[in-house]
C-alpha cells in the first residue's frame, strides 16, 4: 500500500528531544522555541513569530487580536479547511464566502470588493497549495476599507508571492506545522505579524491573559492576569521536534520539489490529450509543492479513480467539502454571488500521494496506475 502521507522525518528529532528534557524546560517559551521562532523570523523576514499549538489557534489568535465580534463579517473562500471559518465563528462573526479561481483553486480577489459591508472586519485568504493568492489585489482593497487581512498559511511554509513569504504579507500570518505539512511538530502553528503594535497584545492573549512574555524578558518583576486569553504556546518538546527540520529546511523541500515535478513532468501527456487538468502556477507564485492534485473530468470520474487507486493499494484522497455546504457553514456563513468554481472544481479533485521521502518506484507506480485507469476506461 502506497501511504497518501508519512510524517516528515528527518533523524536528528531525538537527539533534540533528549535536549529539551535535559534543559529541564519542555513548557512553552523554552529555548527550541525561541531558536525555531528566530529561524522564521530571519529566513522568511518576519518581525514576530509566535510557535502556536497548531494553525486553528493561530487562526483564533487572530479573530482576538483582531476584536471580531457578533454580527462582523468575514470574507473568505468557501473552499478551505472548517478551522479558517470556525476561529471567527467562535467570536460570533458570520462568514461570508467568494467563489475560487479554478485554476488556483484561490479565492477570486476580483469578487471581494463586492461582498465588503460595512460589517465586514477581515478577509481571510487561503494560499491553497502553498499557491499564493493576489496579494497585492486583496490589500488594496483592504487598505481601501480599512480591513484587516488575516492569511490562513497553513499550506504556506516556504512558499512566497512576488518573492515575500506567505504569512507576512497581510496583517497577520498563520503557519501550520501539522504532520500532514511540509515541516512538522506533530501539532503546531506559528502566528506572525510585522507590526510593533500588535506584539503586547498578541503575547498576552497566547500566555493565558497574563503579562508573563514581558516578565520572561525581565521588562517586569512579576506576572499577573492583564486581559482575555488563552493557552496557544506549545511545550518545547514539540519545538524540539520542529527544530530538527527547520534545520534541514532545505532538504525537506528539495525532496518534494523534485517529486512534485516528477508527477507534473509524467503526467502531463495525460492533461494534454484533456484527461486531467494540472495544478497551475501563476507567475507571480512560488509554491512549496505541498500537494500534487489533479482534477478528472467530473465528480464521477474522480471516484471512480479513487476507488481504482484503492484497488490497486494508492492512498489517494479528496477534499474539501465546500464550508457553505456544510450544516455549520449553512448556519453561520452565506455565499455572495454564484458558486459557479468552488462545488464544481472541489468534486473533481484529487491528492495524490506526496511526502517527503517518497520513493521513485512508488511514484512510477501511482503515475502507471492512473496511466492504466485511462487506457481502461477508454479503450
Ligand atoms: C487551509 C487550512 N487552514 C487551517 C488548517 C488547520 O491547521 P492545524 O491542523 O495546524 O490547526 C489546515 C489544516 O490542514 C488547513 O489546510
């Protein structure tokens, strides 16, 4: 059986681990994370990076920072993961959904200034992908309407719009180190900002309402409870984990680059006789080749091609449900304007198998097995 996804691992994640411990500091804020928050901070030039439990709750940190509240609208795609929608939900804010590109699978930035309200407070782009959305689009509009964007980067490690990285560009940045990620801490996130005004505040609401970073820093000689917060620093334990493969960065995403492109080289006559459309990459965009997906011709297609793969040991999967399809996002969401990509391009797509280390031979074997379907089904 060929796995959709092992957990990147690359040896030197005990050896860190075992330091953690013997440090005697395996709570949040240790010395792994503050090692992995500068490696952020310096190689994706980034004033602050804040190591969180995971991307959801840097998600939530934002819809704090950011004060929504009932009744404020936030536009995002309906094509995403439920924790983009959820961390607002929470504070009581309604969703509003845009339609996706088709070829990015991004929200369309053309359809945002239309769905603005004068109860909109943020708009939250996806980089599904690790494929960057129009930035430069979507913080005009911002600016213009003095909105907050909040960039859920799950998917955006090591990926940039017009050379900056994913999760700096807007106000706030969310990083997901989940072990379906390029880089991983088992669960983990980061949140990230660039603006000085944001710091206090953000520290507080991560360290359980309380002043504790600044007496960390020694700015106080005691902590006390300041304002609303919660706990999203993970335990340096984590960190440690994650240490290891920021440290081998570089050889985490050669190796997925190089099978990224190895899918699309092999493939594309498929796409050429109009069997499969490929991922498309703008040029403004560099991706991180976080997932290989391709999209068959319609919903049917796609499960049966699922179900071959099963038949034949690949892992391959789906996803997402549209959130505005979906019991909760009927509740606390509504769609603006048509939905004429986002059902349609979601049910005809397709992940397949992608990680690091996957070996060549496994590669061939997907790649002849979606070959085979074809010659099958058409002949
Ligand atoms: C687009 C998107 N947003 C948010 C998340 C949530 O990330 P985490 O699992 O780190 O909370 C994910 C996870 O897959 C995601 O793909």
């Amino acid at each position: 059986m060929i796995d959709f996804n092992v957990p990147p691992y690359v040896g030197t994640e005990e050896k860190y681990i075992k330091e953690a411990i013997q440090n005697q500091k395996i709570c949040g804020d240790g010395a792994f994370t503050h090692r992995c928050s500068e490696w952020i901070n310096s190689h994706f030039h980034v004033n602050y990076s804040l190591l969180t439990t995971s991307c959801t709750h840097a998600l939530e940190m934002s819809a704090l920072l950011a004060q929504v509240k009932e009744g404020d609208e936030v536009i995002m795609p309906s094509y995403t993961f439920v924790s983009t929608a959820d961390a607002f939900v929470q504070r009581g804010a309604n969703i509003v959904f845009v339609d996706i590109r088709p070829e990015t699978m991004n929200l369309d930035e053309r359809l945002i200034e239309d769905a603005v309200t004068a109860r909109t407070r943020a708009i939250v782009p996806v980089h599904y992908a690790g494929v960057s959305c129009e930035m430069d689009t979507i913080t005009d509009i911002a600016k213009a309407r003095n909105l907050l964007v909040i960039e859920d980067a799950a998917q955006g490690f090591d990926a940039y719009y017009k050379g900056r990285s994913l999760g700096t560009i807007g106000d706030f940045g969310c990083l997901s180190f989940h072990e379906t990620k390029n880089l991983t801490m088992g669960e983990g996130g980061a949140f990230l900002f660039q603006d000085e005004r944001w710091r206090e505040q953000a520290e507080i609401i991560r360290e359980k309402g309380t002043n504790r970073s600044k007496f960390f820093r020694g700015q106080i000689d005691k902590y006390t409870w300041v304002d609303y917060g919660s706990s999203y620093l993970p335990s340096d334990l984590n960190a440690a984990y994650l240490w290891a493969q920021l440290e081998q960065a570089d050889k985490i995403q050669n190796n997925r680059m190089e099978s990224w492109n190895f899918y699309h080289e092999a493939l594309r006559p498929l796409a050429e006789k109009g069997y499969i459309v490929q991922p498309y990459i703008p040029p403004y965009a560099e991706h991180n080749a976080h997932m290989y997906y391709l999209k068959a011709e319609n919903e049917t297609v796609r499960n049966r091609l699922l179900t071959y793969f099963k038949e034949h040991g690949v892992l391959a999967v789906f996803h997402y449900i549209p959130l505005h399809n979906a019991p909760a996002g009927q509740r606390f969401g509504r769609f603006h304007g048509e939905d004429v990509y986002t059902t349609r391009e979601s049910s005809r797509l397709l992940r397949l198998p992608l990680y690091y280390g996957l070996k060549r031979e496994d590669q061939e074997y997907v790649i002849q097995t979606l070959y085979s379907f074809y010659q099958e089904s058409w002949s």
